[in-house]
C-alpha cells in the first residue's frame, strides 16, 4: 500500500524537460514491489562528461565501489538504478551483481562497462538476484525515451511518499542551457557527502574535472546541509551528467565568468532537491530551517547547526508544537564548538526569546504559538563568538517515523 503524500510535498512535480542526449526507461524487475517500476536506466550520448560524491559511510555498498572506481575516467554512456534491495553488504555476490549489471548494459549501448554507472537503495544485506535486473535491461534499451523523466524519478523510490524534481536554465555566455534532476530520499538521510540517490542532467559542453569541481562546491551548500534522522546511508550517491549538446563554448577553469550562471542554476536545482528529500522525511509534518550566525567559523556554524537540526528532544518538541527552547540551548551546547553563554541570543519564528544568558525580557510563550503550529518552523541563533553562519534544514520526528521503520521489512 503507497504510504500517505507528505503534508509538505510540493503541489506537483515539475515539467521535466528534455534534456538533449539523455534518454530513460523504467520497468519492473519483481524483486521487490509488486505493481510499480523499480529498475531504472538511462542512456547518454557518447561523449558525455559526469561528475559524483559518495557516501562516506565505511560500509558502503557494491554500487558506490563501482561508480567510485570509474569516476575518474570521467565519461557517462549508461545509468542502471534499482529500488528496494540496497546491494550492500551482500559480498562478493554483490560485487559481480554490478560488474554483470554494467557488462549487460554495456553491451545493449554499445559501450564500456566503465561508462555505465550502477546505484541501488533499498533494505542492507539482502543479495540482489542480479538476472531480474539484467534480463530487463534489453526491454528498457527498446523502451528509452527522452521525455520518461518522471516515470524515472518515481522509479526510484522506496519509503518516499513523492517524486522529487527540479529544473532550471540558465546562459553559459550566449547559449541557454538547461539543468533538471530527480532526487529520492525520506530516511536514513544525513549530510556526509550527498543525500540518498540523486541525478542532474544537462546539455553543457564542459570538462568533466570542472564539472566535478561544481558539484562538490554545490553538494556542500545544498545535500550536505539536510538530515532527518542522522543516519549517513551507505548507498549515498550524487551524479551530475553533462550531455555537451548545448555546443557552448566550453569553460577553461571552474573559476570561468561564464559559469556564474551556471552556478547559480546547479545549485537552485540542488537546494531544491535537498529541501524536498527533509520535507518528504519519515512521517514528516513540519519543514524546519536552522540558521546559526556568529560562530568561530563557518564549520563551526554548520556543527552547531547539524547539532540542532539533530536533536530528537528538539525535533519531538516541534512536533508536539511545544516551543521548549532550552532543548536548542542543550543542543548548541553538545555541539562541542565555541558559543558565549553569556551573549548569544535564539529566535523562533523572528521572535526573541532569549538573549545575554537568560530568557528575553519581552518573550511570552503565545507570541511565537503561531508559528509553532505552522508548517514551516524557524530558528535562528546568534553564538557571539565569531563571523561563522550555516544553516541546516531538517524535519520534525513523529510517531509516523518510528511506523515507517518498524514496519519497513514487513
């Protein structure tokens, strides 16, 4: 039974658009779900240039070891993603799982196994029965088709209540160019490195060593500054292929003044998908954002922030729709980092409630219930140590959460 659409999904999916020299198909294999697709692939025009950040989790699954290892060759033909058995710790069954899967769809694209890219997700420890996977492929290699990017998007989903996507354009000199991604994450969603599965296409002519650079700078301010639960998965994967059918002129250095749009597209695209992985978290109901201003330094910021946004006193606390404060002190204070008791303040909602070491003179507890009871919760604290800001975006923990994961197996 599909679980109920998170309150704070977004009305709808985008209009996904083609994206020149990607193509997708969707099938299922029945290793899992009955009634809905969960074998993803995708095909790329030769020529085709990724880049990708991976978990840092030490127990990582086959397919990270696999796209990990041919990322440096720095060229994308294929994409095969699987939802519902994750391949990790599965051992050498799962290690030639990936190598078959790759070979297979190599073959079928007339490419090189280390052009093809492999993620799973789903339940650890279970082994893959890799045939399901690669007896479809020759079906979806008929299937692919350039406008299939939200059939792909809900593919790939496991406990998600939505499809995530996002699109944007943007100019590289005088040439418009397109960036659109599909993200699927709802638990085991922490930010050391990327945020569950994650792929952006687009037609931009670009070296793959600078399209690396672009995406390990956005990835630190959009995936890693999410979390939900703060567990790191070990399937954590973000891929970002650029097609080069956009025939710009091709950057020289990721510093490039042309790439200042660019930039700022990949990253919109980025938050997007971030904040929709923390809207869409396990029984989820409110969307919370963490700001933290005047730390040491701005790592010391995200610390405190991730401290925060973890904190399951504080994250009960916002689901109840109780404004227990003293709960983000706490957790400011197990941070480990630099703060001034005796100087910071905390805002929620815009409201100050304390300040100079003790409760604000001005606060009464009904000015900030409005916001409270809202479903987009606030809270800005000022450490008074330093110049360091971050921020962090993060949901509140509900009943529903200890239901998805008491039942996930069953």
């Amino acid at each position: 039974m599909a679980p109920n659409k998170s309150p704070l999904a977004p009305e709808s999916f985008p209009d996904f658009p083609v994206i020149p020299g990607v193509r997708y198909a969707c099938g299922n294999s029945g290793m899992r779900y009955k009634g809905r697709d969960d074998v993803m692939l995708a095909e790329f025009d030769a020529g085709t240039t990724v880049a990708g950040v991976f978990t840092k989790n030490a127990m990582p699954g086959a397919p990270v070891d696999w796209s990990r290892r041919i990322l440096p060759a720095g060229l994308a033909r294929g994409l095969v993603v699987n939802a519902g058995i994750a391949n990790v710790f599965t051992g050498a069954a799962g290690k030639k799982t990936v190598e078959d899967t790759a070979t297979a769809a190599a073959q079928l694209l007339n490419a090189s196994p280390e052009h093809i890219y492999i993620a799973s997700t789903g339940v650890i420890g279970d082994p893959i029965p890799t045939e399901k996977i690669t007896s479809l492929l020759p079906r979806l290699t008929e299937d692919l088709s350039a406008d299939a990017g939200n059939s792909a998007a809900n593919c790939i989903l496991t406990t998600d209540t939505f499809a995530k996507g996002a699109v944007a354009t943007a100019k590289i000199g005088n040439t418009d160019v397109t960036i659109a991604g599909f993200a699927k994450g709802s638990g085991m969603i922490a930010p050391d490195m990327a945020t569950m599965l994650a792929f952006i296409f687009t037609d931009v002519a670009i070296p793959a060593s600078i399209l690396q650079q672009l995406l390990s700078d956005a990835n630190e301010r959009s995936f890693n500054c999410v979390t939900v639960d703060s567990d790191t998965s070990t399937s954590d994967t973000a891929l970002l292929f650029a097609t080069g059918r956009a025939q710009n002129d091709i950057p020289a250095t990721s510093s490039d003044d042309s790439l200042a749009d660019f930039k700022r597209g990949l990253l919109e695209v980025m938050t997007d998908l971030a904040q929709q992985v923390a809207r869409d978290g396990e029984g989820a109901s409110k969307f919370i954002t963490v700001k933290v201003t005047g730390a040491e330094s701005d790592s010391s910021a995200k610390t405190i922030a991730l401290a925060i946004a973890n904190s399951p006193l504080v994250k009960t606390a916002i689901a109840g729709e109780d404004a227990n404060w003293g709960r983000i002190i706490m957790a400011v204070g197990k941070s480990g980092e630099k703060a001034d008791r005796d100087k910071m303040s905390l805002k929620i909602g815009g409201i100050l409630i304390a300040e100079n070491g003790a409760r604000a003179s001005s606060y009464q507890e009904k000015d900030v219930m409005p916001h409270m009871t809202g479903k987009e919760i606030d809270i800005d604290v000022d450490v008074a140590v330093g110049d360091g800001r971050a921020f962090a975006w993060t949901c509140d923990l509900t009943h529903g959460y200890i239901e998805i994961n008491a039942d996930y197996r069953s």
